[in-house]
C-alpha cells in the first residue's frame, strides 16, 4: 500500500508537468531550504537603499547643475527638490505647526521661483592671493566664493563681480578678520525692481579711501545703472555688516521703489522685503484680512520704513507707526511726505511700551499689524497687545516656528487665530512667510468670523450686514 500511494504520488506529479523544486517554490521555499518572503524583503530593502542613494544622487546633480556650491554655501536648502515639490513641504510645515490654532490656506508660489532677491550682500576675502567674494558658510566664518547665485538679482552679482575684478588695478586689499588688516570688508547692493534704481554700499574697514573718485567714476562707466553709491566705515571687530558712519559718494544715498502702487525710499539700513513680488501679494493680503472701513485706529508695530502703514492708511482712519530704528524712522516720514499721505504718524519707539502708554493715557486702536524679526515676538509685547485690546491683530511672520509659539501666548490672552495664509517670499529656502489673523475674543459672538467660511465671503457677508442695518 505504501508503495502504492508513492508511485500515485510519482505519477501525479508526472502528470502535472511540476517538479519538487517548483512544488517548493510554490509553498514559499527555495532550493536552500530559506523562505522565498524572506529573500523578497531583504531584495525590496536593498532596491530601497538603491533608490533612495539615486534619489539622492539625482537631488545633488540637479542642485549642482543649478549652483555649483549649493552644497557649501547652505543658503539655498531646498536648491535640489522640484518647486513643487518644495512648496508642499512648507504647507505641511505650516499645517503641523498651525493645526492647533486655525485653517491654514494653501500656500502661493512664483511663477519663476529664481533671481527674485532685490537685496545682496557678499563678503570680501583673499584666497591664493585673488580676491574673492561670496558668502559665509552657514553659521561658520568660511568664506565661500560665488561669482553667480540661483536667488539673487542678476545685475547685483555682475556688478558685485566688476567690483572684485577692480580692486587689483586699485591696489585695495580686502580686509581680513584675523589680522585686523585690510579695507574692502563687504558689498551690499540693493535694487528697485519696480523703478530700476540700483545703490552700492562699500562697506569698509578704514574712512580713508585711497583714490575714491577714480574708483567710483570706473564703477559708474561700467555700470551706469547704477544711481547712488555709498561708503558705510565699519571699524569694529564685529561680525555686523554695516557700521554707524555712512558718506555718500555719489547720488542721492538712497533709491526708491513701488510697492502696491506706492513709492517707498529706501536706505542702506532700511527693512524692506527682499522679494517685492510676493511682498505685494502678502501685504495686500495682510490688508484685506484687516477689514478696514476708513474709520480705524491702526497701530503698525516693527513698522520699518512704513511700508504696511502706508498701505494701510489708504483704508483706515489714522495710522501710527511705530519703530526703533532711527533711519527706517526718518524713511517712514519722507515714505508718508512722497504718497501725500497725511493720516499716519511715525514714533521712534519701542512698540510694546509705546502701546502700554497708549493704554494708560486711555487711548485705543481697532487693529494692530505686527511684522516682527525672525525670532519672533516677545511675551511683553504680546502683553502689550492685550493691555491695548484691540479688535483685531494681523500678525506677518516670517518664521512659523516662532509665530505658532506666539499664538499660543496671544490665546492665552484672549486672542483667537482665524486663518492663516502662506506666500513664498523665499523659494529654495526653508523660510517662508505668513500672515494670521487674530480676533479678540472678548468681542460679540458675531464678529468672529467662522472657519468654514473663506476670507473673502466673510466680509462680503459683513458688508451685507451693514447695509441691512443702515436701510433698518
């Protein structure tokens, strides 16, 4: 019997055309004895590496093609990734850091992401006894050379490569920060976009400037477009790039661009945002989420050369702004002068205590912009806010980490963020920029503005309100 059922077993396999071997394949054994499973995951891990390692491969030839020291430099992180690719990476970004406080509304991208930079700045070295210039790696002192960069304006980089090829037939030297020795410390070069205005800034170790008329006179044959050159001395042992003392050499010392259909002056120390493009989409939004009527009171705090303010005071009842910096100060005054603006104020000042003084002399405002630095705002600040109560805060971040750390002190002082919307002012950076409207919750139920509704429709069913109540 048992001999039977082998050869049944023999012949049944015979006649199904199948092998021991295959039968073992089938069950998910090879001819080692080893699962088949087994082998197939180490294989999937191993194509995986290989994928990523090529991914990565890819990412470094294409940032490479686009800027040969992308990689040393530091400046441009996302350089590698597709726009696209780079814009999704900050709305989640934005969404896992904002998901606590409001909606955030997709974020709007360049229709060309490159050379939207109107504000450069390159460090001056010596290297195999050439001069070079660039920038300093990322949070090092290593100077990197760059002749051309993916962001900055075209015309800048030419101009900043002119200069370096003068200095030898100048007999200036760079300065070097170890030795103390040198006077060429670094370039800043800053265009008006809008008007094609362009200053250089020569930013310099020593007031004494051997044949500055005969330097100045060849910069400005070959390149005439240039309409104000600068000398800015800054003699200290410092890693700021500009000093105290400024003299002009040539032009007015300062330029002029347009923004949202107004002109702005702009000094060699003036805040402005550095990519104008997107600045006017974000600042005409910051505006429109205010909701002003004509009749507020609007405070614009870290207000800079008055750019929101003066934007703002086209619609509001009277702008104050207030700022710490002296010349952005003195900019913002001539900025309101040139506009025929005349319901703004300018005070030099620090903005949270200028808005607890406010406060204490019983005065109030409806709105408050605030666009701070980097790091963000202050707890005395924000406190600040919460003294003057006003109804609204518009709050322009360029840093979601810092603005999600402040909206939660702005709840806890009775402040509600209603919706977020996101530009990219800074494509192939991690950076991008923000604005947040907050609402005072303190305020009627029905001022607050419901979270499935869009911006847009929000006020249009406030207006709607209005005329009601006015025909009633």
């Amino acid at each position: 019997m048992m001999e039977n059922r082998q050869k049944s077993d023999g012949r049944s396999m015979a006649q199904s055309g199948r092998t021991r071997k295959e039968i073992k394949n089938q069950s998910g054994i090879n001819s080692d004895g080893k699962r088949k499973g087994q082998n197939r995951e180490k294989e999937q891990g191993r194509q995986k590496g290989q994928n990523k390692q090529n991914g990565e491969k890819e990412r470094n030839r294409r940032a490479k093609g686009l800027c040969p020291v992308s990689k040393k430099c530091g400046g441009c992180q996302m350089l590698d990734k597709p726009y696209e690719e780079q814009l999704r990476q900050k709305q989640k970004q934005l969404e896992a850091l904002l998901k606590d406080f409001c909606r955030v509304y997709p974020i709007e991208g360049m229709d060309n992401p490159f050379h939207y930079r109107n504000k450069v700045h390159a460090a001056f070295g010596y290297r195999k006894g050439q001069a070079i210039s660039g920038v300093y790696k990322e949070g090092t002192h290593e100077l990197v050379a760059v002749e051309q960069c993916m962001i900055e304006d075209e015309k800048a980089d030419e101009i900043i490569g002119t200069i370096r090829g003068m200095l030898k037939s100048f007999k200036i030297r760079t300065y070097d920060e170890d030795t103390g020795y040198g006077f060429l410390r670094h370039v800043l070069v800053r265009t008006g976009f809008a008007t094609g205005q362009i200053m250089v800034v020569l930013v310099t170790a020593s007031p004494v400037f051997p044949s500055r008329n005969n330097f100045v006179r060849a910069l400005r044959d070959r390149h005439p477009e240039i309409t104000t050159i600068i000398q800015n001395l800054n003699d200290r042992d410092t890693s700021m790039v500009l000093g105290d003392k400024e003299k002009v050499l040539y032009g007015k010392g300062y330029i002029e661009d347009i923004l949202c259909g107004c002109t702005f002056r702009i000094s060699s120390k003036s805040f402005y945002q550095v990519n104008p493009v997107q600045t006017e989409k974000l600042y005409a939004r910051a505006i429109e989420a205010a909701g002003l009527t004509g009749k507020e009171t609007v405070i614009d705090a870290y207000c800079g050369i008055g750019t929101i303010g003066i934007l703002a005071s086209r619609k509001a009842g009277k702008v104050i702004g207030v700022e710490l910096n002296q010349d952005a100060v003195r900019d913002g005054v001539e900025n309101a002068k040139g506009n025929k603006i005349d319901n703004i104020q300018f005070y030099c000042n620090d903005a949270g205590r200028f808005m607890v003084g406010m406060a204490q002399a019983g005065e109030s405002a409806d709105v408050v912009f605030m666009d701070p630095p980097r790091s963000g705002s202050t707890e005395e600040f924000i406190q600040s806010v919460a003294v003057m109560q006003p109804k609204k805060v518009v709050y322009v971040s360029c840093n979601p980490v810092t603005l999600a750390r402040d909206l939660k002190v702005f709840r806890e002082k009775g402040y509600r963020a209603l919706g977020a919307w996101a530009y990219d002012l800074f494509p192939h950076t991690g950076h991008v920029e923000t604005v947040c409207l907050l609402s005072n919750r303190k305020l009627k139920p029905n001022t607050y503005i419901k979270l499935s509704l869009d911006m847009e429709d929000y006020y249009r069913i406030k207006d709607a309100e209005k005329e009601k109540n006015k025909t009633s």
